[in-house]
C-alpha cells in the first residue's frame, strides 16, 4: 500500500475509534462527576474530582439484580448452549427428509423479533405460575435462545468432514460417545463463541427482564439500572456508575475467553 493511501486509511481507522470509544469515555467520565457537574451538562470534560460514592450508591441499588443476573444468565446459558448443540448436531449430521426445513423454521426463530409474542408469552408464563420468578427467567430465556444455539452450532457442525463420523461409526462409537469425545474438542471454538454471544445477550437482555417480574426480589440488573435515572432529577451519574457496574460481567468474559471469540468467528469465516 502507497504512504497517501496507508496515511488516509490510519485517519479513517483513528476516527472510527475515537467515535467507538466516545459513548465510552462519556459513560465513565459522567460517573466519576458532581451532580452540579451533571446538570451544567459538562459530559466532554474530564470531571474536576473522582466521585468513587457514585459508585457506591449504584452498586447498593443494583447489588440484589447483579446476583439475580448471575442466577438466572449462567443457568440459561448453559442449558440453551447444551440443548442448542444437541439440536444443531441432529440437524449436522443426520440427513433426513425434512432436516433442511427444520434447519430453516430455526432460522426463522432466530431472527424473528420476540416482541411480537410478548403478550401470549407472559400469558403463557404467568398460568404456569413462573411468572415473577428467577426460574421463570431461566425458562423464558431458554425458549428464546435455544434456537439461536442451535442454528450456530449446527453452522460449525456442518464444516466437519462426515467421513469422521463414519469413521466413529464404524469403531463402535455411538451418537453419545461421538457428541462428548469427538465432535465437543473439534467444535470447542464454536462452542465458546456460542456461549460467549448468548451470555452476554441474556445479561443485557432488557424487555423480557421487566415485563416477566416485579419488585426487586427477582428483578434482574438491566430494569433496575434503567431505575438508577431519578424520578423527579435525572440522575445520570449513578446511572452511568451503575451502568459501568453493570458491564464488568460480560467484560471479564471477553477479556479472558475474547480470543476463543474471535478465533471462533475466524474459523467460521476461513472454514466457510
């Protein structure tokens, strides 16, 4: 690449960062501010003091819907992910009259926007008495994103040659033997990549966290930040101490599991 165009392209990319990283700055600078700071909407500057009680006060609030997020997000992750694969290694690896039309009705589930089953589904919920409950959460969000698991692990399942199954099949290796001891270590990536985007969408997953409970008891973390704004003075510096609270979940994750991420989608681009 010529030095003019190599220089333009350094410019496009710092400008995109910069764009990316400001709603970020702007969340932490906010946090760390005075209230006085906050009503004179100085939002660009760095605030003149670290406000750390900010921090404190928000993490009191959101302290009960943190560990509602973790009792609900982990169970649901993992049983969506375990059943999901399962469902996606029947539709890999056994051919059968109608596999492609399941393999697009999940399709269609994945992508088909839950709102527009809101109301039945809250019905649905609520006469099965699951209704303001941390196991009704875990139900809900199992039903919405089992399909999603499905239709991405079903996706890597595919690239693997069939030629390993049949070379199973003929050892004596059975449909169970194979899921555990072979196709989990080939698919492994696929597998983190799964979990990683499911995760993190039922932790900042909102709707369903707010229509499906009441009170703090079971509420989960996203309806009690959205809380954390006041109801006569908007409050958004506790709101964006909360809000950076309210990440470091999914943070950890990406920081110590992120390269599995990407290496994950790299493998399904390459292999694709």
């Amino acid at each position: 690449m010529k030095r003019p165009a190599r220089l333009w392209l350094y410019i496009i990319l710092t400008v995109a960062a910069v764009a990316w990283l400001l709603p970020m700055y702007v969340m932490l600078s906010t946090s760390l501010k005075t209230p006085r700071e906050v009503a004179l909407g100085q939002y660009i500057t760095p605030p003149h003091s670290l406000e750390l009680n900010n921090y404190m006060i928000a993490f009191g609030v959101l302290r009960q819907g943190l560990l509602n997020s973790i009792v609900v997000a982990i169970p649901a992750t993992a049983l969506a992910v375990f059943l999901g694969s399962w469902a996606g290694f029947f539709l890999a690896m056994f051919r059968f009259r109608h596999s492609q039309t399941i393999f697009f009705v999940a399709s269609v589930a994945t992508f088909l926007p839950y709102q527009i089953i809101l109301i039945p589904f809250t019905q649905f919920m609520a006469a099965l008495n699951l209704f303001n409950t941390q196991l009704g959460l875990i139900v809900a969000y199992l039903l919405l994103n089992v399909p999603m698991a499905a239709l991405i692990s079903a996706t890597f399942f595919q690239m693997l040659p069939v030629e390993l199954q049949e070379a199973a099949a003929l050892d004596g290796c059975g449909p169970v033997t194979f899921y555990f001891r072979i196709l989990l270590p080939v698919a492994q990536l696929g597998l983190v990549s799964t979990t990683i985007l499911i995760f993190t969408m039922i932790w900042n997953e909102f709707l369903i966290a707010i229509t499906l409970t009441q009170g703090p008891y079971t509420q989960m973390a996203t309806p009690v930040l959205a809380g954390l704004k006041g109801n006569y003075a908007q409050l958004w510096h506790i709101q964006m101490a909360g809000a950076m609270i309210t990440s470091i979940p999914p943070l950890i994750i990406f920081i110590f599991l992120g390269r599995y991420f990407i290496a994950g989608l790299m493998a399904g681009t390459l292999k694709g």
